[in-house]
C-alpha cells in the first residue's frame, strides 16, 4: 500500500493551489501565495517549496517546523485535512 508521501510525490501542487488561490511562479521550485490564510497578509509573503513540500509566511513565519503539506492544503481551501487527503489520495 502506498502512503501518502509517495501519492505528494505524484501530486501537482501547483495546479491544485490555482484552483483555490492566487499564485506566482517564481521557478520549477518555488511559488508565492498572495495571501497568507494565517495572517492574512496579502503581500505575497506566503513561499511555498513545491519540490520539498515546504512552505513559511515571511512575515508570520507558518510553517516553521511543519512538513505536512496536507496542513497548508487545509487552511488554502477551507477543507477539513481528511478531505484534502481523500482528494490527493484519489488523484
């Protein structure tokens, strides 16, 4: 049975993130939130790591010492994280 880190393996951060949330590709590695769901900041301070599935808010600092992606998913969309999980592990 595969566990959830090899199905983020396979997942299209990017994509998925566009479909709730304005974004920036800065490269193939990293994107910009427009706004931070912790924070609310809306100066595109929210980075995202889509290789490493890593992300901070440089002005709040979320994501500091977090690695569940599946975190960051939840607070985006508005989903409870089982959801989110069901979601990838469908994909």
């Amino acid at each position: 049975m595969r566990r959830l880190k090899d199905y983020l393996d396979d997942f299209d951060l990017y994509d998925w993130l566009a479909n709730y949330v304005d974004i920036k590709k800065v490269d193939e590695h990293e994107i910009h939130i427009e706004t931070c769901p912790m924070c609310l900041n809306d100066k595109w301070k929210l980075y995202i790591n889509v290789e490493e599935k890593l992300w901070i808010c440089q002005r709040c600092k979320w994501g500091t010492g977090l690695s569940d992606i599946t975190i960051l998913l939840s607070e985006v969309s508005q989903k409870p994280i089982y959801v989110v999980r069901k979601e990838i592990f469908s994909r």
